[in-house]
C-alpha cells in the first residue's frame, strides 16, 4: 500500500489559565509575577495594571516605558465604568512641512509613511512628543487604585537596580533593532555591551548578560517619591528637555509643566448583546468597532469558513477605508458616527456575502506591523476588569534615550502623515491618531471579557476577531487568541499562512488579492492579543500569546 509523505509541522500552543482569586495576563512572566503579588497583598485591578505597566517598561524597553504613551479602560466591582488616556500631542513648535518627504517612493516606518530626509518623522530626537504614560498609570492609581505609588512601583525600581538575565526574546529584539540604536551613544551605551556588541542570551553553557538600568531605576524611584510631577514638572523634564535641545528637537520644559493625562467616558456601545466599553476618540477603537458592527450587520457564517474570512476582511477593508479619509485630530472628524449602528448597516448594503468588492478607494498600504507595543488584562477578586495598552510607537521608539535618565523616548511623529495637506498630517499641539483597541465586554451587568492586543494597525482587526471567537463561536480565551486571522486595510488580502490551501483558493476565486503571511516569534503581522474571560459561576480563564514570553495566571480564592 503506497505511503503519502508528510513533513513535520511545527506547532507552538499554551494551555489556558484557570483561576477563581484574579487573574492577570501580561507579555512577559515576570510582570505577570508583579501584578499577582499586589493581588495577594490586596490590591485591587488597578494596583496591579499599574505594577505589571511599569515593570514592562524596565523588561521590555523596546515596546513600552516611561518615555511612552498609555491608555487603560477598567469597570470597577460596583459597575462604574472609565477610561484613562495617556496619549500625546505634536509638539507645539511642530508643522506641516516639518519633515522633508523624499520622491523615492519609499515607505518606512511602522504606519509606511512616505520616506522623509533622515527618517526623522521615526527616529531621532525630532520624532519626540511629551510623554504619557507616566500621567496615565499614576492618575489611575491616585484615583481608582488602593495601594501607594512606591508598593506598585517596587518591583520595577528593583528590576531596573539589580537587572535581569536577558532572555531569547529580548535578545533578539534588542539585536533586531541594534542598527537602529547604534547612532545614539547614550541609548548604545545602556542596552549594549561596550564596544557596541549585543547583550549575550543564556546558552546551555553560559549563563545569560544582565541588563542592570541605574539611571532608569534613579528615575522610577523619583517618580515613586515625587509622583507625576517628577516627571513634568520636576528635574526629568529639565534633564530630558536639556538633552533634546543639544540635539536640535522641539520638546521644551513649558509643554512637559503643562501636560496632563485625560480621563474621558467610555466609547460604549454592543456586540451581539453584550455591552461593550472602550477607548474614545483618536485611538484604534472606533475602527475595532465600526469592524465588528459591520460583521453583527450581516449573517455569520461557520467558524473559520471561506464565508467567516471573507466577511471579516470585506468588514476590514471598509472600516480602514474610513480611518483613512475621514478620522485624526481635526474639528468635525467623525468618530462617533463612525462607531455607529446605524452607518454600519448602511455601510454594510455594499458587503456581496460571494465577491470580494473589486474597487473600494484604497488607503495606505504599510509594511508588516512591527510588535513594538505591550498590552495586559487584569481581572480581580471583586469582579473589576483592566485592559491596559501602552507603547513606544516603533520597537525603542525614536531610540533616543536622554542623557541620564534611562529613558526610551517614544517616537510620537510616527503617528503623523509627514506629507503636507492630508487629514493627519503634523501640526502644533495635535493629537496622535494612535491604534490601541483595550475593550471591556459585559454579560448583562456583569464582567465578561477583558482584551486587547499590541501589534499597530493590526490591532483594529484582532481584537474584533478575538471578540468574535469568543461571542459567536464559545472559545476560551486562549483558543481565541492562537486562532488564525486574517487582515485588511484595502488590497491585499493577507492571511495567516496557519489558514488551509482550500479557504485561500476559494477567497482567491471570491476576487480576493491573496498575501500569505507567517506569523513567527518576533513579528506581528496579526498583533499578538491576549484576553480574560469570566464565567458566570466566577471562574477566571486566561489566554496568552503563545509566540512570546506571555504568561496567564490567577490566584486562588481566599
């Protein structure tokens, strides 16, 4: 009997966590560690978002930190609900015209804005904006957590002070990005060996170099005793706005004096039936939700099928298309119309369930998104949910680090259209269009589901399909963030490379434009989510990313 040859298929899974007590979710262990101790020690949702936020800033300098931006939305036990944004704005001697875009036709960057002189709308000290993570952890904390600054902080200060053995994951990010860095002495001088060689990973021989932050440890513990306004309005905004100026950026100590993080009310409205709570305004958000109104608009068809991707995808393309041409920082943008029931049905009337629609008005095409952010969900004891996002803009942001200060500087230009006249181009004291989608989902009036995910534009379509999984199709958090997915922004079609030959022929013989894309350790090419569900018998399950360091874990009831 003749044999059928096969090859080896490489398969990375992690099992779902399962607890009763609170449950954190976070893309690195020891942050997740961080999160469960104040857990333990009483704190609630809050406390430990805010622990496992700084954290990763220390162990992941190329997604987050103090030089970045954050935004949180959390419910508390009681049903009162918030959002917390810890965006940023152009600075104000910024304009238009500030970047000089090149006629070479290239792309750069995370968001694949035209090519500029130097590059300097992505890296470097012109790329910088006042940042905003810092106001956002610390304004939630004051206000919604139950332990001080220096509990939550604790745990970062001493990561930074003792240092930790650099693992697989950080040393390949932090060779990935070396060129990138390389030109910067201060920002070369702390994350390399001397010399300028990478940090060594541990062999089976050898143990692993240690990445020890003096100067960002001096600086979380300033921020731990002084609060928000050691870093605005203290000797880190002098220390950073003195760095800048040698260095010919805008940044000066009068926009650091004044900036304030936001809290807003939630963008709420529903899918399928459960309340559904997140970011308002310029943020990925209302492009999740336009996608998921347009999905809940049209039949649904079997999970995974060539009609399910098709529908996403269709739903995909329209809801960018309209970030593209209609959403920024500008008088009038529509946001929440776009975020409406009623567009999407209207919107929607134009989805062929068969065909893929040959000409919808294309927007930018980008490159793979880099996973340069960092997302976490917690779950408590009492029922409050957290889905946090921050980030540095591109992995190390504008790899500026002031002299000093141990800080990653994001590269909040990046968020910009450096080209004069569009709807996102630069001006002074706007605010970014960023893409963090943190949801909340509700059953009724009680928790649901906590997610979010970082991975830039790609975040827009793999909360949704998470969203999905989960509402129609009954998954468990964990299946429902290893499931493939799918991604569109106009042409083409791209699809995890996990989706079988059949569903791609057919979406092909739908009229789709097919771009396979193999989702690996280090990219991101569907962002990397990760969720809490909450039953209603009160068990906590949590799901992870299995492609990176990720870790779901919950504590017992007590």
């Amino acid at each position: 009997m003749p044999v059928q040859s096969t090859a080896s298929v490489w398969n990375v899974s992690k099992s779902e966590a399962i607890a009763r007590g609170g449950m954190v979710v976070a893309d690195q262990a020891v942050a997740a560690g961080a999160g469960l101790a104040v857990l333990r020690d009483g704190g609630n949702a809050v406390d430990a978002a805010v622990a496992i936020a700084f954290v990763m800033g220390v162990v992941e300098p190329f997604t987050s930190g103090l030089g970045g931006v954050a935004c949180m939305v959390l419910r508390r036990g009681d049903g009162f609900a918030t959002v917390i944004d810890g965006s940023t704005t152009a600075p104000r001697a910024a304009r238009e015209d500030m970047f000089g875009v090149l006629a070479t036709g290239e792309r750069l960057g995370m968001y694949g804005w035209p090519a500029t002189r130097d590059n300097a709308n992505n890296v470097g000290y012109r790329s910088l904006g006042i940042p905003g993570m810092v106001g956002c952890l610390l304004l939630a904390l004051e206000r919604y957590g139950s332990l001080s600054r220096g509990r939550v902080m604790a745990p970062a200060i001493r990561l930074a002070s003792e240092g930790f053995e650099i693992d697989w994951y950080i040393g390949l990010a932090i060779g990935t990005y070396a060129e990138r860095l390389w030109p910067f002495a201060e920002t070369t001088r702390v994350f390399f060996r001397p010399g300028g060689a990478p940090l060594r990973v541990a062999t089976g021989f050898e143990p692993g170099d240690r990445l020890v932050q003096p100067d960002l440890a001096r600086s979380l513990e300033a921020i731990a005793d002084g609060g928000a306004e050691a870093l605005y309005r203290g000797p880190l905004a002098a220390a950073i706005c003195e760095d800048v100026a040698r260095n010919g950026g805008l940044l000066t100590i009068e926009e650091f004096a004044t900036y304030e993080a936001r809290e807003l009310e939630p963008l709420r409205t529903s899918y399928r039936g459960h309340e559904l709570l997140t970011v308002p305004g310029p943020s990925g958000a209302v492009t999740a939700v336009e996608l998921l109104n347009l999905v809940e608009a049209s039949d649904l068809p079997e999970p995974d099928s060539v009609g399910e991707r098709h529908l996403v995808l269709e739903a995909s393309r329209r809801a960018f298309i309209d970030r593209f041409a209609h959403l920024a920082d500008v008088p009038g943008a529509p946001f929440e119309q776009l975020a409406s029931k009623d567009y999407a049905s209207l919107r929607a009337r134009s989805m062929d369930p068969s065909r893929a629609t040959p000409e919808i008005a294309a927007g930018i095409r980008p490159p793979p998104a880099g996973d340069c952010t960092t997302h976490l969900c917690v779950v408590d004891k009492d029922g409050a949910m957290v889905s946090l996002t921050s980030t540095l803009g591109q992995g190390f942001g504008s790899a500026v680090v002031p002299r000093g200060t141990g800080i990653v500087m994001a590269d909040v230009m990046t968020w910009f259209d450096p080209r004069p006249g569009t709807i996102n181009s630069v001006a002074p004291g706007k605010r970014i269009l960023w893409a963090p989608s943190p949801m909340l989902l509700l059953d009724g009036d009680r928790p649901f589901l906590a997610v979010g995910a970082p991975g830039g534009r790609r975040i827009m379509s793999a909360v949704p399909q998470v969203v999905m999984n989960v509402v129609d199709h009954g998954m468990g958090p964990q299946d429902a963030v290893a499931r493939p997915r799918v991604h569109a922004e106009g042409r083409p079609s791209i699809l995890d490379t996990r989706i079988p030959d059949q569903v791609r022929e057919e979406l092909a013989a739908m009229g789709h434009e097919i771009e396979l894309r193999e989702e690996t350790f280090f990219s991101s090419h569907f962002a990397r989510p990760s969720a809490i569900r909450v039953e209603r018998d009160g068990t906590l399950r949590g799901g992870a990313n299995p492609l990176k360091p990720a870790l779901a874990a919950g504590i017992d009831e007590r």
